[in-house]
C-alpha cells in the first residue's frame, strides 16, 4: 500500500473485508479471527495474516478455497478489483487449512488476546498423526496451561504438506504493551519433547501481537465490532470518516459520510452495493436481491 495511505483507511479497509470475509456463505462454522503483526525493526517490513478457527475443518476447507480463489476485492494499491491474495499490498501469501487436533481458551477470548506465538513442524510421515495428537492433546494442553498468561492454545495438523502446528495466545501480564511477550517466547515448545522422539523439524517460529480480532458477523454488521486490542501500541484503528462504512462501530449516515441512511438495516436497499454497504449488500452470500 502506499506508505501515504493515513492508517485510519488502512485500518477501514480491513473491517470493509471482515465484513465481506466473516458474513460469507463460505464462511460457515467461523468462530475468530485473529490477525497478528509484527514489523521488523531492522528492515521496516510488516509481516502480518491471519489465524481464524472454525467450527469443522469442512468449513474452514471451503473458507480456504473462497480465500484462494472465489474472494476478490479491490486492491487498494492500484483501485482495480483484483482475487483477494494478488493485491499488491501482499507478499509471499501463504495459506492454508489446518485440522484442529485440540483448542482450548482459558479465559474470555474477547478480552485477552494481545500476543500471538506460532510454531510449525515439518513432519516426516503423516500416517496416524491425527490420533497421536488428540491421544496427546490433554498433555499439550497442561504444557501450555504453564505458560504466564496464556489464554488460548490451538493444536493444528496439515497432513497433506506434512505439518503440524501449534498457536499460542496470551493476555497481557501488566497493562503495557508486549507485557509478558518474553515469558511467552521463551517458554519451551509444548511439543518438543514429541518432536525430538519422532523426528520433526520446526519450519518456523514467530512471536507477533494481535492487530484485530473478528467476532462472528450478525445481518446488518450488529453484532460487537471487531476488537483492537493493542491499539495503544499500534496506531491502527478505523476512524469515523476513514471512508467505510461499519454499523458494528456505531457508524451510520449521521456521523459517517462514507454510510448510506439504509445502510445497517440487513435488507440490501437501492443504491447499496458490496463497496459502499458490505454490512447489507455482498455477491458472496445469498442475500435479498437489492432494489434499482
Ligand atoms: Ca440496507
């Protein structure tokens, strides 16, 4: 995206696509969504995605296919409509589906997700790793019940590109941010010892802190707005007047020009498009057909 680009419309654009993206048809079973963020200070490059879970991995098959290729969306960087992964703003996409082996919150996920720590395994043979985790998973779960301030654990497994993986998430220790980041990071793998007895090799490892957390979408965007939870580390927050409109923020035409008065009603009104009212108006759902 153009560095130029004020963050409050960046910030804009990702609610524009939660609204499309969560109230999808293809998004059927979606329970959260998390997107992480880390910039690099040596090299000022952002590295960002997203972490959502499903309710069954059928769900989350589909929504991997409507990411990769039914979902397409304007690119900001260029204003031309363009498959949601080719925009410009994106490097090196890597997406993929994951069988959930165990996943456990231990606290409210809407108040305690700040930081993110996600590991990857490649594993030599994918025969049986299904059963060997969830066999496991009570331990794996304990293990991650040490770590300070660990809210939820996510035990995943990508059988046909042989990886298991393993996503932590943490509150924050003291009301600052990355409070508790270094007990999260260092803390051993809660798979290693599997992983030295059966020869997996770890393909990655990151620490990131949660930018956005998206709730399950209501007609109309009226459910809660999506969550920003470290936005007192990151100065990337929708606005009124970032030019989207968001019924879920309290939006509408009296306080947000980019809102048309009808738009937050559920019912696709004329003039409501997928652009100017994704809460009402969207081609990736079976929705009323909206009026001339
Ligand atoms: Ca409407």
């Amino acid at each position: 995206m153009n560095p130029a680009t004020p963050p409050d419309v960046v910030a804009g654009l990702i609610d524009h696509d939660r609204q499309l993206m969560s109230s999808a048809d293809a998004a059927e079973g979606f329970k959260h969504k998390v997107i992480p963020i880390f910039v690099d200070p040596g090299t000022g490059k952002t590295f960002s995605g997203g972490r959502y879970l499903f309710d069954k991995w059928v769900q989350a098959r589909s929504y991997e296919k409507f990411v990769k290729e039914d979902f397409y969306t304007f690119d900001p960087g260029t204003g031309e409509v363009v498959q949601f992964l080719q925009r410009s703003i994106f490097a090196n996409p890597d997406c993929r589906n994951w069988y959930v082996a165990g996943a456990a919150e231990f606290s409210d996920f809407k108040t305690t997700q700040y930081h993110l720590r996600t590991e990857r395994w490649s594993i030599p043979s994918p025969l049986g790793i299904i059963l060997f985790l969830e066999w496991k998973w009570p331990q794996v779960k304990a293990a991650a019940m040490q770590i300070p301030g660990i809210s939820a654990v996510w035990l995943l497994v990508n059988r046909e590109d042989r990886m298991v993986s393993v996503v932590y998430f943490q509150n924050r220790l003291a009301p600052f941010p990355t409070a508790g980041m270094n007990q999260l990071m260092s803390a051993p793998s809660v798979l290693a010892g599997y992983a030295a007895e059966r020869g997996w090799t770890q393909v990655y490892m990151a620490g990131h802190l949660a930018l956005n957390v998206w709730l399950p979408f209501e007609p109309g965007d009226q459910g809660p707005p999506a969550l920003w939870p470290n936005a007192d580390a990151i100065p990337l927050v929708p606005s009124i007047h970032d030019g989207f409109c968001s019924p879920s923020r309290e939006e509408s035409s009296a306080n947000e020009a980019a809102c048309l008065p009808t738009c937050g009603d559920a019912v696709c009104d004329a003039g409501e498009d997928w652009l100017n009212c994704p809460a009402d108006a969207s081609p990736y759902r079976e929705s009323p057909v909206c009026g001339p």
